[in-house]
C-alpha cells in the first residue's frame, strides 16, 4: 500500500518558497507546515517575512505564530508538533507541504530523527559560551572531542550553537550526543523539491526584500517589540535583522550600518542553508527558479508521485 506522500519544499531565504508554495498548495489541495524557525514568534512579520495575511488566507498554514519571543522551541518540540500536523492534514485527505529553509527542522521530520528530550539549559549554555570567549573555540571544540568523539567528527567546530548543544545534550542526559542520532522511518513517503536561483540573483532578490522591510516598518516593530520587553537577549532576537536594528534604536550605530550588517548576515546564512541543503544531493529535485516552474503529478498506474515539469 501507498505510504501517504508528504512533499517537501526547501530552499535559501528569497529564493521564492512562499510563491511556488502556494500556487502547489492551491492546485493540489494541499496545507502548509512551515518549517522556518523564526515564523513561530509572534510580533515578528516584517523581519521574517511571513506569508501575508491574503497568502495566509487562500492556503492553511500550520506552526506560524505559536510562540512568544522570548520563548524556546527546541528541535524536539517542533519535530512533534510538525508530525502531528502532517498526521492531521493526511488524515483529512488533504497533502501536506513542508516548506521552509531550517534545514535541521526539514532533516529532522523527513528522516526521522531521533531528538534529544533534553530543555534548554540556560546557565550550562551561558558557562560554556564564557568558556569560548575566555579560551576560544577551539578549547570548546577539544571538550565536545573529550566527550563525545563522533559527535565532534560531524560538527563543524565553527558552528559555536552545535558545540554546545552536543555538550549540554551529553552532560545533561549522560548519554553521548551521538547516541542519540538514530534514524526512525517516517510514516509518509518524501517528494523533496529544492528552489535555487543564480547566487548573485539570489543576493539581489535578498537586498530587495531588505529594502521592502523597512519600507514596510520593520524597525517599528522592532521598537515594538523593545517596548513589551523582549530585547537582544531573547530567542526570537536571533532572527536575522532584529538584533541590528535594536543596536540601531540603542545609538550603537547609524540605518545605513544596520542594513550593510543585515544584508552582510543574509549572505552568510544563505550560504549556510546551501550547506544543508546541497544541490548534489540525489533526494532532492532541484529546479532552478530562474528558468523552470514546478508542479506535480501522481500516477494512478504506478502509484507513485514525482516532480514534473520544466520551461
């Protein structure tokens, strides 16, 4: 029997998911699952560039909006809530999209993580944080090696925020953070398609919806945001642009820095979801946006779905 698909639609920031979403969702009967971990907070639109309240009305969303600012949403929470979405969407006869660019929440979902059940520990995160200001990243790095050699072999010692979640989750549970990487088949069956465009398209695409931002207000509801007390030490203020813009509205620099920094920041992070989400990867149906539209089609012979359609 058909194990129930779940497409999934990933890709870097302003390549264009929210448009190529919706026109699927719409011809397919479809809902989406966001997967982008800055959409869950509220009060932050602008900066995150959440689907408009006229997209959010022609297509169910799900995950958009559930938590405040300054709270957490840990791997395993989202990856909980994401399933019982699919499970809900395919129970109703309707087919779920994945969408977003958090690669580690798509990776999660679509090969069955297994996720540590291990909160957040803000003091043991901020003792080891001083000890890579203090000692360096290298030193942080040699303590994960001590603990937990495989985890230390997968990490990039660079990425500072998975150092520290392979120690805590080590320290915390007593048990190896690689321990934990163990893999259930999900119950659905994965149609992976990857959004691309020219790189320096990409970057012009990006520094255009900056610009729209703060048309739009973005550093009002920064300021909004500052005025019921969440600030740059809150979780929702690691999304990209809020952090700068707060710096902004504290006198620590001009607009025009905000914005270099900004546009600075997007780049290195569409370079990072490059990383995982590579356009070698056999999974995922690549489709440049730039010169294909996509769609899909099942077949009734073979029972099976698959990703069609080029200019």
């Amino acid at each position: 029997m058909l194990v129930k698909p779940l497409l999934i639609l990933v890709g870097p920031t302003a390549v264009g998911k929210t448009e190529v979403s919706l026109r699927l969702a719409q011809a397919l009967d479809g809902e989406v699952v966001s997967a982008d971990s800055r959409q869950v907070y509220r009060g932050m639109d602008i900066g995150t560039a959440k689907p408009s309240p006229a997209e959010l009305a022609a297509v169910p969303h799900h995950l958009i909006d559930i938590k405040s600012p300054g709270e957490v949403i840990s791997l395993g929470e989202y990856k909980q809530l994401a399933e019982a979405c699919i499970a809900d969407i395919q129970g109703r006869g309707r087919l779920p999209l994945l969408v977003g660019g958090t690669g580690q929440y798509v990776r999660a979902v679509v090969q069955g993580w297994t996720v540590p059940e291990v909160p957040p520990q803000p003091d043991l995160r901020a003792e080891l944080a001083e000890l890579a200001e203090r000692a360096g990243k290298d030193a942080l790095f040699a303590r994960l090696q001590a603990l937990d050699p495989a985890s230390a072999a997968r990490i990039d010692p660079r990425n500072l925020r998975r150092v520290i979640r392979a120690i805590e989750v080590t320290l915390v549970s007593g048990r190896p953070f690689s321990a934990w990487q163990t893999h259930v088949p999900p119950p659905f069956t994965p149609i992976q398609i990857g959004l691309t465009r020219p790189r320096e398209q990409l970057y012009a695409r990006a520094d255009a919806r900056i610009e729209g931002m703060f048309a739009a207000g973005f550093v009002a509801e920064v300021e909004k945001l500052l005025a019921a007390g969440y600030g740059p030490d809150s979780p929702g203020f690691s999304s990209l642009g809020y952090r700068e813009v707060a710096a902004y509205l504290a006198g620590e620099h001009d607009l025009e820095t905000a914005q270099l920094l900004i546009r600075r920041r997007t780049r290195e992070f569409i370079r990072r979801q490059y990383n995982w989400f590579r356009l070698d990867d056999p999974a995922i149906n690549w489709f440049d946006l730039a010169e294909s539209v996509v769609s899909i089609q099942y077949s009734v012979i073979s029972g099976q779905w698959s990703v069609i359609s080029k200019n």
